[in-house]
C-alpha cells in the first residue's frame, strides 16, 4: 500500500470513529447498573409510601412533569406531591421497565414504561393507570448522577384525572412564564421551528408536522401507543389531526435549553385557544424533546414526550 493511500484509509478511519463517538448514546456498565437501582428504590418507595427516601437521588432545582398538573420544581415539591398521590391513592402495586437508556454527554436521558394498580380511597374503586415515563440525569464532574427532571404521561385517557392534580402542591404555570431569550444561534432556530410548529398543527397539516422528527425518532405520546419510526409517526399524525379541534391561538414556547454535543434538549410548553363545534376553551401543557443535528446540517426531533397541564 502507497503511504498517500494508507493516510487517507487513516483519515477516513479516524473520522468515522470520531462520527461514531458524537452520535452513540450507548451508555456504559456503570450508568446502567445506576439507573436500575435507582428503578428498584423508585418502585419499593412507593409501595412502602416513603418517597422522600429518594432525594438523595434528586437535584436540588429537580423538574417534574406529569401529566393533569403543572409543573413542580425542587426536591419538597417532588416529594410532597408523591406523598399527596399516596395518600389519595391506596398503592397495590408499581412496577417500572426501562425501554432505553441514551448516553448524551453531560447528560443522560432514560424512558420506560410503568404500571400502577390503586385504589381511590374516597370511592373504593380500584385504577389501573399505565403510561410511559422520562427521566434526566445530569452527571458532575465526579461521575455522579443527579435527577434533574422527571415526566410521565398516560397511555390512555383517565377519568380520574381531577383525582391527579393537588392544589395545595407549589407549582410553577411554566406556559405563562418568562422563556428563554433569543438570544444565540440555537434559541434562534429552535424559535423559528416552533414557529413553523404553530402554523402547521393550527392547519392540521400532517405532512409537515411528521417532517419534524428524524427517521429513527421515536414519540412517546399521551394517550397512545408509543410511536417508533418514519412510518409510524406519519401515520400517527394522519390519524391525529382528524381528532385535533380549531386552534383560534397556539404558542409555543421553551424555558430551558440544553445543548450536548449534537443533541438539544428544549423543555418547551404551549398555550392553545382551541373550539370544537360549540366548546371553547383554553389549555396549557408542557413537553421535552431531544432534537439531534443530522448530517446534512438539519435540526429533528429525535425523542419526544409531552404531558397536558
């Protein structure tokens, strides 16, 4: 072999390596075994009803999303709104599986699956709620894992969702809040593609709205099956627009944006005026997205959670 040519094979070889080491989320032994005793301690806590007993594991300035209740920051906040769902409910059974794990960097982003079998103590009538969850993880400089951010959302619609909220619970109506300034390259564009996001759900238009997801993108939508792929996520939208009412005003809008490498996590929520026939009515919600910079320099959705307030 020619030394031009072997040095060419070797710059080829050290930026496809290089490619690899940017755009693999595959996360290491250590962090695995973490998050699954963090996932073990999770569910016996809730079935002892002892969920202060996880803040150790918790961010001081921890997030958490979940569907039917605004957004609730700091660890007494997460933890009493715990104790409030335990008192109301009578826990049976809790169970938690990991779907994936994605190793971003600076941070490291877990979704799963989760079951829970209650009793509303008022009624007496017991619930089976399943629905996926999402969990953040920020790592410190001595490799030391921090919940910054917890969110679940429902596989299907609860008529108990009264029942879910807690009025006496601190939260935070994150859709009427200060966002984050456009102020730098990437709160620029990701303004300008929630822009597009708004004139294209406003008009139903599902050719477009699928455009935003990457082809290996996955959405873990509220009340539906989780979405895998290009296909599934065009046909998800086809059918989802069919049931979407009027949106008279929809903004969107982020308050906190992480950037890893080619990974973005925006934690966006939205305001929609909405009519459908004779109701009307005004809606908030949150959601977070992980979008990833393709290699043709474009910016997808590549996983996606949201949670109605």
């Amino acid at each position: 072999m020619t030394k031009p040519r072997f040095i060419f094979l070797a710059v080829v070889f050290f930026c496809a390596t290089q490619s690899f080491a940017q755009t693999s989320t595959k996360a290491d032994d250590k962090t695995i075994a973490y998050l699954t005793q963090f996932r073990s301690d999770y569910s016996k806590r809730i079935l002892e009803g002892k969920p202060e007993q996880l803040s150790a594991y918790y961010d001081d300035n921890i997030r958490l999303m979940v569907e039917f209740q605004k957004t609730m920051f700091g660890k007494s906040n997460v933890t009493a709104y715990h104790k409030a769902v335990l008192i109301r409910f009578d826990t049976k059974s809790y169970s938690r599986e990991n779907l994936e794990i994605l190793d971003l960097g600076s941070m490291v982003v877990e979704y799963g699956i989760f079951n829970w079998k209650a009793i509303f103590r008022k009624s007496g009538k017991e619930h089976e709620l399943s629905g996926k969850y999402q969990h953040v993880w920020k790592k410190l400089p001595n490799g030391t894992l921090l919940l910054i951010t917890e969110g679940w959302n429902y596989n299907e619609r609860q008529d108990i969702a009264d029942q879910l909220r807690f009025s006496d619970i601190p939260i935070v109506d994150v859709a009427t809040q200060a966002h984050v300034p456009i102020n730098t390259n990437i709160s620029f564009e990701l303004a300008a593609l929630n822009r597009l996001q708004e004139a294209t759900i406003s008009q139903h238009d599902a050719s477009i709205w699928s455009q935003f997801y990457a082809e290996d993108a996955i959405l873990y939508t509220q009340y539906h099956p989780i979405q895998k792929g290009r296909k599934a996520i065009d046909e998800y939208f086809m059918q989802h627009v069919k049931e979407t009412p009027v949106f008279e005003k929809l903004d969107i809008r982020n308050d906190r944006i992480d950037e890893s490498g080619i990974y973005v996590i925006e934690y966006a929520s939205h305001i929609a005026i909405v009519r459908n026939g004779t109701f009307s009515g005004v809606f908030t919600g949150k959601d977070l997205a992980i979008w990833r910079r393709e290699p043709n320099g474009s910016l997808k959705i590549f996983r996606h959670m949201a949670m109605y307030d």
